[in-house]
C-alpha cells in the first residue's frame, strides 16, 4: 500500500547531491548562446532598430527581432502580447508591435558562440525610442488619459470586469449592528525561484523544433509556440528537465518561444547545434510578472450576534503591461474577497487594469491571498468591533455543507471548513489565554538586535479560508495518463506516462504512489515517463492545487483501462485514461450567478507573533497550520507544502517589498529584495492535517499548496494589532513601517 | 573581458603590481567584488577591473598579532572575519567587534570576508568600523614608498572612498592595548537576519559603577561615513547614568547623525533606531547581571 507512505522521493538524491540536471546544465559544449534583449522602454514608441553593428561583434552568429516572428504575438488567455517589439513584422498578429509597453518587452534574441559574444552583440544593438507617457498604476491607469493597449479600442485600461449582486443591499445594511471597513493596498510578489529562467533548443531527430524549458503546463507551451512559429503542435516538443521551483512565475512564457525561434532559424542554415539561453537573477525579476498588487475597499455588516448580513467590495488588480493570466487571477480574488462565509447580500465589483508596470500573474494562491487579506482582516475587525472571540465569529458563518456560496449556487459536497476552523482552534489554544513567552521550537527566531523584553509585546491571530482546486469559470479541464502492464502470466513491471510538472513539490512521486496503489504493485515496480509532449497526453498545468486531484483521477482512470486490457490478454495492457471533472460556468455578467469551481480545499491558521514596538521588528514564534487534505498520498510532502507556503507567507507579508516606479523594478536583486533566510521564518510551524474525503478527490484526496499562503497575512496581521492595537491595511510590515503606524496610532 | 588576475607573494610585490596597472584592484574574500563584476541586466552596472590583485598569498596579511604581551594587536587585512572572531584575544578584548562579525553576511561569507575589505569596500553600513571607531582602532596603510597608520574614522572619507592614495593597501588593523573594566557592545538592525545595517552602533563604556567615566559612541549607516557621535558622549561623560540623563543623550544622538532615506529605510526611522540603540547599549553595559555575551 503506497498510498500514506512519507516514501522519500526518488529525485531527492540526485537533487541533493547536484547530479540533477536543471535546464541550465543541459548545454553541450558546442551549444550556441542567446541573449534576450530587452527593451528597457516601460511605455515608448520605436522609431529605428539597428543591428548591424551587432550582427557585427565577432562571435555573433545570428539576431532575430519582430522581422523573424511568423506570428508575432502570444498569451496564455489572450493574444495580446508581442514576442518582439519591432517595426518589421509579418503582418500576421493582431497587437501592434511598434510600442513597448514594459521595460522587459524583448526587442531581439541575439545567438553567438559565447555568452559574452551574445552579451557584447545585445549591447551593440541601436535603437532609438519616442518616450510616451508611462501609465505607473492603477491610479494612473484609471484616469484613462494614456491607454496601455489603445488597439483594443474599449476608451479605458480597465479591461476586464465581474460582477456579484446578491440578494437585497439595502436590506443587509438595515439589518446591521455593526459596519466595519477598510481600503486595502495589497503589494506584489516576487516567485524568486531558486533557478531563474533557462533553456535549451534543437530540432530533433524528428524534426520537432524541441525545447528543454522549465515550466508548468508542457502542452500549454508547445501551443503558444506552434501559434507564434506557425507550427502545427505536433511539430513541437516541450520536454521538462528538472525544475527549481515555479510556484506560478512559469505558467507563462519566458524562453519558450525565442529558443523554438531560434533553433528553428539555425536549423534552417544547416546549423544542428543547440541553442542556450539562461537569464541572470536581475533579468528574471525583471522579466517574468508578480503576483498582482491592487486596491481593495470593502465593507462589512454583521447583527450583534455576528452573523453578516453584507459584504461590499471593490477590487483593482494591476494587470501591468499584458494580460498573462490577470483575468483568471481576478475571477478568484473576485470569490476570496467576500470570504469562506454564508453571505446573504453581496455587491462586488472586480476589475483588471492595464499599465505599464510589471506583469501581474499566476502566484500560489492565484488572487486568493489578496482578496482573502481583506475578507479576512475585515473578519477580524468585525470580532473586534463585536466584542466577538474571531473563532467563535467564523464559527457562526462558515460555509458548511449545502450552503449556497457567493455565486448564489450550492457549494460542491464535502466543504470541511467549521470541521479546520475547529481543529486550527483546538491545536492553537485558541479558547486559553496566550502565554507571555514564546514556545520552544525547532528554529530559534534570530533577530539582530538582542531582545528587550520591556519593548517586546506578543499577540496572537486566526485566519480561515477556501481556495478552488482545479481550474475555474469554464476553462477547460482535463488530465490524461497513461498505464502499461508489462508480464506473462503477472505483472512484472509498470510503465506510468504523465506530462504533469514536477516543480519541486513531489508531483511525480506521489503520481507513482498512485500508480502503485491503482495498479496494486509495490512502488518500485512503477516506472515513470515524465513531461515530454511527445510521450504523454495533455494533464493540464502544475497550479490550482490540482495537480495531485487531476493526476490521480487520471491515473485511476488509466489502471482501469490497463486493467481490463491484461484481462483480454494484451501484453502490453495499456491504458490510455483522459479525466474530466465536472463542469464549472463562466459568471452571469450582471449578477455573478454561476458554478465556478468543482471543488475546493480549506484552511485555517493560527499566528503568535512577538513586536518590539520600538523597532518595530516582528518574530513570528508560532504558526498552527490546519488543512484537510482528504488524503495525505505522502504525508511528508504534505508538511513540505505547508512549511514552504508559510516561509512563502512569511516574505509576504514582513518583509518582500518589491519597488517599482514609473514601470521600472528598483531592487531586482535578493540583497534588495528580501526574501526571507532561515533566521527569519517562524521559530515553530505546527501542521495540523485532516482527513476529510472529497467526494470526487482520487483516494479522497484534496489540493492543498497553496493554502498555507492564504491565510499566513491576514493572521499575521491580526496577531500584530493583538499585540499593538493597531490594524495595518498595508503591508509588508517592514520594521520602519510598522514603526511608523505605531507612532501614528498613539495619543500625542 | 575578464580581468587579470595578479598573485603576489608579499606585500611590496603587491604594491608594485597596484602602481603599475591601471585601475587595478586588490581582491582578498572578494564578496563585494565578485558581486558587482557579475553580469545583471545586459549594459546594467557590470563593473570589470582590468586587474585584480589577490591578497591572499601574503603571509603577513593573514595573521593576527599580539605586539608583545599587553600590547597593541594587529589583525592582518586579510584574516577571514571568522578567524578574527574565533581568535582568543579579539573575544576577550574586542566583544564589540566580535558582535558585529557575528551579525554580518551569513556564515560563508563570514569565512572569505576580511576586515580589510570591509574596511576597504567603505560602505557607510560597514559592521565592522563602528566598533573599530569606538576602541581607537587604526589602519595601517602601506604604499610603494612608506607605511602610515591613519584612525579608521579618517580613513573612511565618504560612500566607497577612502584616504588610499594610488598603488597603497590596507595591510593591517591595529588596535591599542584594553584598559580592564571597560566594556563594549554592538547593536544593529537589519530588515531580516542577512541584510544590510539599517543602523548600527558600537559603544565602549566604562564606569565607577554609577558614573560614566569615558565613553565612545560610533555609528553606522546613519551618515556618509560611520561617525562619533560626540555631542551624545560629551553629556554622558562624567554623568550618572540615570534614565533622564539617558534619554536626553539619546535625543543628542538623534539630533547629530544625518542618516538617508532609500529604499532600505526612512531617514527618521534611521535617527529614531539611533537612539533606541543608544538607551539599549547602556541598559546593557550597565546590567550587573548580565554580563556582556555575543549578541548571538
């Protein structure tokens, strides 16, 4: 039975000692090295390009720009980026390619023997801009006087809207004791993945343009490649090497399509050398989107016995420059907003706004840390408000089974939310008074400066919340595997094929756990093909909390097939399965009436903290960390996940405070850009792991990554004003800020 | 491209090469150097030496010495800063210094780091020149010519500026004998555990048990150089150290420093955490029952 075994993952040795190959390990010696150019124009028209000099640098063997795109535009939702900003194009792309409307727009790919050859040959390249007037934010944007993508012809940068009108408005404010609100400025995040972008190109012995790249959804790749080289998809191979990380910052294009160019183009000349291209720190943080800053205002109503009667809320996401994902990213913000409640009443506005800042996009969570930031901060000071214990608040308004959520439809069977709040409060001690010390824990907080306890207040805060898992609103889900029996009489051995990507959270360890499980052989019969296009069907992408609830459907579905396939004699029995959940709606435009998600997955967390309320530094000394994961397939990768989601969390909401002004990022650097160091991460993270079926989970399983981050801000945010008295709408809470809403909170 | 990459085996070898190369500079752990040589954005702030000149081959860079028993102490510029805070008679002599090297970078960078680089890079957060200001400490600077000892104070001229002349090295840091009963801290504050000073500031005190007898306050990243903040120690000086007087030489100390406002951190909060620094520092050196440790 593999299923429960915390079985080390196969790929942790080779990981550990180095002899794992990420993409920027892949090169031969005789690889070729490109260079991405960016345009460093956050909003300027081009008026000339010139290479020549540039094709001139010894060692440059080639420069492709907008000339060389057959179609020159991509997107993971919508076309409307181009793969270079260029003045010549072939005519075929619906975006103009004339105007760069981010600093890290690619103006060029330049291919040389070396990377300094490619490096030289980029500097080398002139071009002369028109500067336009950069729209910086959602400020800016909003005022419509300068539009990101005037193409669109819509008059506004506002480009994408939702709506919630649920029940009677004025009917929720009449019944309310109590009315809470706030304006929320919620900021970016960077993924910082330990492995910035890298790739290799070639066309392989098929003849398949052939691109080894990190990423999160190998068939979504190979299409947006196929669309911009006017390939069909089969004539692209997107291969998955090992990956250091993604968390969402790999859903859409980096590399992909300037190397399948460029490999393409040499192939064309003869040349069947590959080609290499890997970005350095500055230029990943530069060149891949954030998770969306925005501005949230919202109200809040609840009777004197706490339970809510309105929720009203006004979102803005800032989009930046393309869309990338930031319509999908808004659909859940635009849920997690009104929060994990029983809401009578609810009129919710959500919008995303084009500027010429950096990207928002795909990051764990997916929208739900920002709108559940604010449903849960607006929880919080309603319980303070009521005088109400916040447990016992959440306690009174839970989702529960059968209860109809936001989109005024059923919420889908098995909604576990009061059984984790309960949990969460239970291991938290919740209902006992806080202990003034800091509990011991395996990692000593390691402030710089010795404590002084007379400065030094604790506190205490509780955050609940759900997060969809699988894909959201329509957008087509599906997951296939595919299982082959090899043996005579019995099973000797199990090929398992899956495209899902192992980005460092165990995906493919726990895929073989269920392969084993389905089939009924011990695991280490189980052998995996992995992330090649060309060996496996489409399983969607490694987001959503899905890929463990997708995949083990699929390989379910796959067992099955084999299954009956050996009964009939075939050797091999193959099993080719394509799983699809039920089917989720887009919104009804006027009232937001519709059926999102399939299912959900749910969390609630406990946070002490420790403030020196002169320096304004925080510990977090605790954090109880409560999910139902349905089924653990492998409980130390189930802990994996929550302690990285709260580290995640952690940087979030204290200390990673990305700068960017008039469209260009200030601190691209991990010595300016703080992420947090294992002297900063809570002192002690206590996992607290239910098993509650979901109905349609493989095994009973749910999704789980990237829950421990959507609650980790508003808790700790809650547990700073328990200590303070002081609620901060902003964040992160840097020492000088901190410091600064202290002294302006306190009577002069 | 890549710069030449120069060996020497003494000092005087070293000063020959720096005098004839231009441009040329002195690497020894190289945890600045490296960083800013690395290539970022193409045509974004890649700074290549055409030389570089390693001090790490130099036997008398490397050592630490104790002139005779007693007697000033000399920290060769290139001691790893680990060596320097392992060494007995630092630990015992200089606990200031020893906090800051505990506070500083992470553990690898504390093995390559040297105290001449740090000295040398000049940046206004350097760790290690606050407490080096407050016991006295001086550079010792050798040129083609001639060897001259200058107070770290003075040899810090300004961001990434010292008083080297062309072809000169830091080859050492001396620091006069201790006075016994005296004692010392360093407190800083980074925005998480491995980041920049956002302050810092080293204090030696030494008292009669209620009166402060001599006193020295340097402070970091709250000017353009590590600076004294003399108007704070003149008040305390000869004074007892009773919370009023305390507290108003904390408001001297944050009236004196003139720190910045960046991306790291607002100038008011710089001046505030000064003198949060300051009444901490002597509740510290003053606390019968605690007796000063490493901060860590």
């Amino acid at each position: 039975m593999s299923i429960g075994d915390p079985m080390i993952r196969p790929d942790a040795r080779a990981k550990v000692t180095g002899e794992a190959r990420y993409p920027d390990d892949l090169a031969p010696a005789d690889a070729l090295h490109a260079q991405v150019v960016f345009s460093n124009q956050p909003h300027a028209r081009m008026v000339s390009m010139d290479t020549t000099a540039a094709a001139a640098v010894p060692g440059v063997v080639m420069i492709l720009t907008s000339a060389d795109v057959p179609v020159n535009e991509y997107g993971l939702t919508m076309f409307d980026q181009p793969v270079f900003i260029g003045l010549e194009t072939t005519g075929r792309s619906r975006v103009p390619a004339d105007v760069s409307r981010w600093e890290a727009d690619h103006i060029a790919l330049v291919v040389a023997e070396s990377p300094e050859a490619a490096t030289a040959g980029a500097e080398a390249i002139e071009v002369e801009w028109e500067p336009l007037p950069v729209v910086a934010d959602i400020e800016a944007a909003l005022t419509d006087e300068v539009l990101v993508h005037p193409e669109h012809e819509s008059g506004s940068n506002s480009y994408y809207g939702l709506r919630i009108r649920k029940g009677d408005m004025a009917h929720g404010w009449e019944q309310a004791d109590v009315v809470v609100e706030g304006t929320y400025h919620l900021p970016h995040q960077e993924h910082a993945y330990l492995q910035p972008e890298a790739g290799m190109a070639y066309v392989d012995e098929q003849g398949r343009v052939t691109v080894e790249v990190p990423g999160q959804w190998a068939h979504e790749d190979q299409e947006q490649i196929a669309h911009a080289l006017d390939l069909p998809p089969e004539r692209v191979r997107v291969i998955y090497p090992e990956i250091g990380g993604a968390f969402g910052g790999r859903e859409d294009m980096s590399l992909q399509i300037v190397l399948a160019l460029a490999a393409r183009a040499l192939h064309e000349r003869g040349d069947s050398r590959p080609v290499t291209s890997r970005w350095s720190r500055e230029e990943s943080i530069v060149g891949h989107h954030k998770r969306h800053r925005g501005i949230i205002t919202a109200r809040l109503g609840a009777t004197r016995e706490g339970k809510i009667t309105a929720v009203e809320a006004r979102v803005h996401l800032d989009a930046g420059a393309y869309n990338y994902t930031s319509n999908k990213v808004l659909g859940n913000c635009h849920l997690a907003v009104a929060g994990a409640y029983e809401v009578p009443n609810a009129h919710i506005d959500s919008h995303a706004v084009y500027t010429n800042s950096t990207p928002g996009g795909a990051f764990r969570g997916f929208g739900g840390p920002q709108g559940g930031f604010v449903a849960e901060t607006q929880m919080n000071k309603l319980a303070e408000a009521l005088g109400m214990d916040p447990v016992e608040l959440r306690r009174r308004n839970a989702l529960r089974e059968g209860s109809i959520g936001i989109t005024q439809t059923p919420m889908p069977p098995g909604v576990t939310l009061p059984e984790v709040i309960e949990a969460c409060s239970e291991a938290a001690g919740m209902d006992q008074p806080l202990a003034p010390e800091a509990p011991d824990g395996p990692f000593t907080p390691f402030p710089t400066l010795p404590p002084e306890p007379i400065a030094v207040k604790r506190g205490r805060g509780f955050a609940a919340a759900f997060k969809n898992v699988g894909f959201s609103y329509g957008f087509p889900e599906r997951c296939e595997a595919e299982i082959r029996l090899h043996g005579d009489d019995r099973i000797e051995r199990v090929e398992l094929f899956h495209a899902g990507a192992e980005v460092g959270q165990g995906a493919h360890t726990v895929d073989l756990q269920m392969a084993a499980d389905a089939v009924g052989v011990p695991v280490e019969m189980v052998e995996g093909h992995f992330s090649d296009t060309a060996t496996s069907g489409d399983s969607g992408s490694a987001s959503a909390s899905r890929l463990t609830w997708m995949s083990g459907n699929s390989i379910l579905g796959a067992a099955e097939e084999a299954h009956k396939a050996w009964l009939e004699g075939d050797r091999p029995a193959v099993g080719h399965f394509r799983f699809v959940p039920p089917p989720t709606t887009t919104l009804d435009p006027e009232t937001g009436e519709g059926v999102p998600n399939f299912t959900y997955g749910y969390v609630a967390q406990a946070v002490e903290v420790s403030v020196d309320i002169e320096t304004g530094h925080i510990t977090v000394d605790r954090v109880v960390s409560t999910h139902d994961v349905g089924r653990a397939i492998n409980r130390a990768l189930v802990e994996g996940q929550i302690q990285g989601g709260v580290v995640q969390g952690q940087g979030y909401v204290l200390s990673e405070n990305l700068v960017v002004e008039n469209g260009h990022i200030l601190n691209p650097r991990l010595s300016g850009y703080l992420i947090p160091g294992i002297g900063d991460i809570p002192g002690r993270v206590d996992s607290v792991v239910l098993e509650l079926a979901d109905p349609l989970g493989p095994w009973g399983a749910r999704g789980m990554a990237e829950m421990p981050m959507i609650t980790y801000a508003p808790a700790v945010i809650a547990a700073v004003h328990d200590a303070t008295g002081v609620w901060f709408d902003e964040f992160p809470l840097t020492p000088s800020r901190v410091l600064a809403g202290l002294e302006e909170a306190a009577p002069h | 491209m890549s710069p030449r990459y120069h060996m020497p085996r003494s000092v005087s070898e070293a000063v020959e090469i720096l005098s004839s190369v231009p441009g040329a500079l002195p690497i020894a752990g190289g945890t600045d150097i490296m960083v800013r040589m690395r290539p970022g954005v193409p045509g974004g702030g890649q700074d290549v030496p055409p030389a570089l000149v390693s001090l790490r081959h130099i036997p008398e860079l490397a050592a630490i010495e104790e002139s005779d028993p007693g007697g000033a102490l000399r920290i060769g510029a290139a001691v790893p800063l680990r060596e320097v805070a392992d060494n007995p008679t630092v630990k015992a002599t200089l606990p200031a210094l020893v906090e800051a090297i505990e506070v500083f970078g992470s553990p690898q960078i504390r093995n390559v780091a040297t105290l001449g680089g740090n000295l040398g890079n000049a940046s206004p957060a350097a760790d290690s020149a606050p407490p080096l200001i407050a016991y006295g400490a001086r550079v010792e600077i050798t040129g083609p010519d001639s060897t001259r000892r200058v107070p770290v104070e003075e040899f810090l001229t300004g961001p990434g500026r010292t008083a080297l002349a062309p072809g000169e090295i830091v080859t050492a840091v001396t620091v006069g004998p201790r006075p016994t009963g005296e004692r010392s801290t360093y407190l800083r504050q980074g925005r998480v555990r491995m980041d920049v000073a956002l302050v810092g500031l080293a204090t030696r005190l030494a008292t009669d048990g209620v009166t402060c007898v001599d006193i020295r306050l340097a402070a970091g990243a709250v000017g353009p150089t590590p600076l004294r903040l003399t108007a704070a120690e003149s008040l305390l000086r000869g004074s007892r150290l009773d919370p009023d007087t305390v507290a108003r030489a904390a408001a001297r100390a944050e009236a004196e420093v003139s720190p910045i406002t960046d991306i790291r951190a607002s100038e008011g909060y710089r001046r505030h955490l000064i003198g949060v620094f300051l009444r901490r520092s002597i509740a510290r050196l003053t606390d019968p029952v605690s007796p000063q440790e490493g901060s860590s």
